[in-house]
C-alpha cells in the first residue's frame, strides 16, 4: 500500500494558494476554512494579497503575506520527505469533507485547507478506518484492551487512527503493529516533528511503513489550540471513534463529540465503576451517546456495511442438560445424589404424578442420567451438566 505519485487535476495555483493559507491560519481556523470553502482558496489568497487583508483576517495572517514562498515550502518539504495534499488529489482522504457541515468547536472546524503527509501508506485507501483514542495516563487495563481491539482490527485490514500520545493513543498504534496492520498518528505539530519526544521510535517507525498527518505545516510547533484542531481531523478520517479510558475533561472526549457532529458511530469501552479513567467513557455510554464494546469483532460490526460483519449474540455453551423438558428437570431436581429413592418419594418431590414421573425416569435411565440401586433412583455420577 505504497504511496504513488500521480498526475493532480488541481490547479498548481490553487495548491500553491493553499500552502500559503495553511502557513499563515491555523489549523482548523474556522474563519479561513469557510472562506477557503466558499471561494476557493486560489481567490481568497489574491483578495488578502491585494487588498492588504480583510476585515476579518488582517490581524491574523496579513501582514506575514510578503514573507512566503510557497513553491520554496514545498521543494522543503519533498526534502523532509513530505508530500501536500489537497482536495482534488487523488490521495486525498474524501471522509474529511464530512466535516463541512460538522459546524465548528472553540472557532475550530471545517475541511482542512490541505494536510501535510509522511509515509508510504496513501491516505486515500484508508476509509476502512478506525480511530482509537483514550486517557494519556491509561491504566494497564486500558492499554491492554486498546492494544487487543487494535490488533484485532488490524487482522481485519481495517487502519488504525489514533494521535501518537501517551497512553491509549500508544497502545493503539503499537497494536496495530503487532498484527501488521496498517496504522495513522495525526499530529498537533508538523508532520517532521516528533511529538511526545518519547514516542520517537514509535512515529519513525509509522513514518516509515505507515501514515504520519498533519494539518499543521512543517516545523510547527504542538500547541493546546492545534490538539484541538487535530481532534476533529481524527474524527474526520475514522468511519468511527473508539474511546478507552476518558475522564470527564479528557481531550478524548473532543474527538468523541467531533465523531457525533459527523455522525458516525461513537463506540466506549466500559471500565471499573471505580476508576475516575473511565468516568467521561460512561457518561457516554449512559447518556446513550456511544456505543458499548468489548472487542474489535463489536467495533467492526457497527462501522460495517449492513449486512457485513454481524456478531452473533453471546452466550455459553449449550449443554446436554438444557435441552431436557420442564418435567424431566422436574424430576432430576428430586433426585438424590448418593442413595436412591422410591418412585413415590420422587413424584412427591417433583409435584408430579406417579405415572409421569416413572415414565420419565424411564426416559432419564436409558439416556444415562439416573440409574436404580438397591433402594430405588438416584442421579448417575455423571449428571450435574
């Protein structure tokens, strides 16, 4: 699942518009996103070029116009080993759109004006996707399941999307690993940056045989409002969000509402009643807004197809013993485990007629589950299934 470079249909000024955009706003700036939306970003480029900004932006981005080279900023980043993308490509991931009509969060929202890429695996061929994402100080519990949902997801040749933090977010990228699977950390910084500085084996690894993603140019710093911005982003490239572990102000449950705003299926992994980890995780769950799992094979099912991936109902297995009718458990139930008994003693225990209950342990007799001694009918040794 190499990535392929391929001829763009998109306009070069349109791309080059774009570079400049995503270098001057941050991302996620909803102002510049609608703009970008509406007219295209190629013309709201010229208006702020020759118009010294407008009303609305000037603050933000047009007094650093004079400063770009967005041809320059992308030969840099082909060097880093990044490539640009834009609506139009072929490789651009068309479930982001979704986030047009998702409204917006702390001024953030909207389509990214282009995302900022490292990695073999193209983002195009990732819309069997899963995000997975949880608290930063995760339990053992918590990155044990996070790591088994991914792996199984992964055995699926479904990707795993997650943000390359502490705690869940690792646990879900090293699972996906381990099964081989393919895998997506979206960042907060720029996409050459690595980003806990403790995860650096793990995001050169990703950029290496995975996706790493960044709405963020190169060189950009992580910062509280960009992890905003990149919460939706990872909403966005999911076909469904699995939360695993959440306080009740964990940046977890941003990704969770910027999954309902889409509207595609929220997914929680139940924990301790006890753990203040899992509080924001339940809150969900009660309120009904997310779906209880377990396992990848639940996760699976609700961002299948209909009709695909149907888990059947759970349940142990079924015994001999459960087959048998209301009258013969009846009569085992009277039955005595060590000495036997009188057919009358049997049918008075039983509340059954005389008649029936020696028909039935008749029954019972040549199937193995009661046998006669010297003093009547008792249970087999084998019975107590």
């Amino acid at each position: 699942m190499n990535a392929e470079v391929t001829e763009s249909a998109v306009d070069p000024a349109e791309r080059l518009a774009r570079v400049a955009l995503s270098r001057l706003a941050e991302p996620g700036d909803v102002r510049m996103t609608r703009l970008v939306a509406d007219l295209g970003a190629r013309a709201v480029h010229e208006h702020l070029m020759e118009e010294g900004g407008s009303s609305e932006l000037r603050d933000d981005v047009a007094t650093r116009l004079a400063s770009l080279d967005p041809a320059a900023e992308l030969d840099r980043a082909e060097r880093l080993g990044l490539r640009f993308l834009v609506p139009g490509d072929e490789e651009w991931p068309d479930q982001v759109d979704g986030l047009l009509g998702a409204g917006a969060v702390n001024v953030r929202g909207g389509v990214p004006i282009g995302l900022w890429v490292k990695g073999p695996l193209r983002l195009d061929r990732v819309a069997r996707s899963v995000a997975i994402v949880g608290a930063r100080s995760a339990t053992s519990y918590g990155s044990h399941v996070a790591a088994e949902i991914a792996a199984g997801l992964s055995r699926s040749d479904t990707c795993v999307i997650s943000g390359a933090a502490l705690g869940i977010d690792q646990a879900a990228h090293r699972g996906a690993l381990s099964a081989e699977g393919p895998t997506v950390a979206v960042l907060a910084c720029g996409a050459d940056r690595i980003y806990p500085a403790a995860h650096r084996e793990l995001i050169s690894w990703i950029g290496d045989h995975g996706l790493v993603v960044s709405e963020a140019p190169p060189g950009g710093a992580p910062t509280r409002v960009r992890f905003l911005a990149r919460n939706r982003l990872i909403a966005a490239l999911g076909a469904g969000t699995v939360v695993v572990e959440a306080a009740l102000r964990s940046g977890a449950l941003s990704t969770a509402a910027w999954t309902e705003r889409l509207g595609r299926p929220l997914m929680g992994v139940p924990g301790p009643v006890t753990s203040a980890q899992s509080q924001g995780v339940h809150e969900r769950i009660r309120l009904g807004a997310a779906h209880l799992v377990t396992c990848a094979d639940d996760v699976a099912e609700l961002v299948a197809r209909a009709g695909e991936a149907i888990v059947e109902d759970r349940r142990e297995p079924v015994r001999p013993r459960d087959r048998f009718t209301v009258r013969q458990r009846q009569v085992l139930d009277a039955l005595p485990v060590s000495r036997g008994v009188g057919a009358d003693i049997v049918s008075w225990g039983a509340g059954i007629g005389l008649r029936e209950v020696q028909s039935t342990l008749v029954g019972l007799e040549t199937g193995g589950w009661v046998l006669r001694d010297g003093h009547g009918w008792r249970l087999a040794p084998s019975d107590g299934a």
